[in-house]
C-alpha cells in the first residue's frame, strides 16, 4: 500500500551509489501511476500512496520531502527539499511550477472549533476532517516556507513571496505576499515569450 522509500536508500559509503538521485531503473519499482522521462528523485524523499501518484517529465524532487495521497505533477517542476504535499483530496501541479524549500500543502484540515477530536490516531466517527483539492496553474512559483490550505487554486503565473498564507484563490500573473497572501503587484508574462520556439 504505502511506499517507504527509506527502506531502501543506500548508505552514503556504498560504492555502487554515484548519485542522490534514484535511477530510472529505481523509478519503476517504487510503485508510481504513472512517472514520465527524465525525472530525478531524491532517495531522500518519502512517498506515501505512491499508487495514487502521477510524475510527468522533467521533474526534480529533492531530499527530505513527504509526499502523500492523490497527486498529479506535471513536467518541468521542482519541488525543492523540505517540501509536505498532503494530497488526501488531491494536489496537482501544473507545467513550469514549482516550489522553494520548506513549504507545505494541506488539501485536508481538521476541524479545530472543540465539537471534534483531531489526529490520525482517531476514530473517523469522532472527528471531522474536510478539505479540497489543490491545484497550481502553470508559470506559478512558491517562496519558501510558504502554506497553502485545502481548496486553494492558484491561478496561471503567479508568484507567492516566502513565509505567505495562501487561504483562498489566487488571481493569474500577479505576485502575492502576506497572511493571509494578498496581491502585491501585477507580474510580467514575458517569460511566455521564451517558449515560443519551442512549440
């Protein structure tokens, strides 16, 4: 059911591991839905619900980061370390985003108002979890140590200074900063532009 990659990292002194990385060979054994080409994983990083997990191309994941639940990467993505993506309800990540260190995503939330009990250790009859699925548009980056709450969209092209609040929606081609996040100035789409001839 779950996949728990520690069990199989190899100690730094073993001579056969030339890379942090997870070879392309190693990719297929973890489990994933899918997982496309190019895609560089950390043995550092830790999936839970592997099965519910699609990886496009280009992907890089780096060390020490927690990934669970229903998600969807795209391709030309890095999710930089010290990265929790909580996908109860579903996260996806569209093209060209990504997100700085030490940020985390909740598409679920327990309810904290007293009438209910909160943990995983729980029976589910005693508690109340609710939440929404996450969805990054493309363009789009996180600052570190940033936290997006469940039922966010963060619309195509959008920038998010560290250390932000995202509690609600967020409109395209801006760059947002704050908690909660609220738009600072409009943001260029020029980089659009350097993908012209490649398509």
């Amino acid at each position: 059911m779950f996949a728990i990659l520690s069990r199989q990292i190899k100690e730094p002194n073993d001579k056969n591991m030339t890379t942090s990385f997870y070879t392309e060979k190693e990719l297929t054994q973890i489990g994933f839905k899918e997982v496309g080409k190019n895609v560089l994983i950390s043995r550092y990083a830790q999936f839970y619900g592997a099965s519910d997990m699609i990886i496009g191309n280009n992907v890089r994941i780096d060390d020490f980061c927690i990934l669970s639940g229903k998600i969807k990467l795209g391709s030309y993505i890095h999710i930089s370390a010290y990265n929790a993506l909580y996908g109860k309800f579903g996260i996806e990540m569209e093209d060209y985003t990504g997100l700085s260190p030490r940020c985390t995503l909740f598409s679920a939330t327990d309810d904290f108002s007293g009438e209910y009990l909160i943990g995983p250790t729980i029976d589910s009859k005693y508690t109340n979890v609710t939440g929404g699925k996450i969805i990054i548009k493309k363009y789009s980056q996180l600052g570190s140590n940033c936290v997006v709450l469940p039922e966010v969209t963060i619309e195509e092209g959008v920038a998010v200074g560290a250390m932000s609040l995202i509690n609600k929606n967020l409109s395209g081609w801006g760059i947002y900063k704050g908690i909660p996040a609220k738009l600072h100035s409009k943001r260029s789409n020029k980089l659009l532009n350097l993908l012209i001839n490649e398509y």
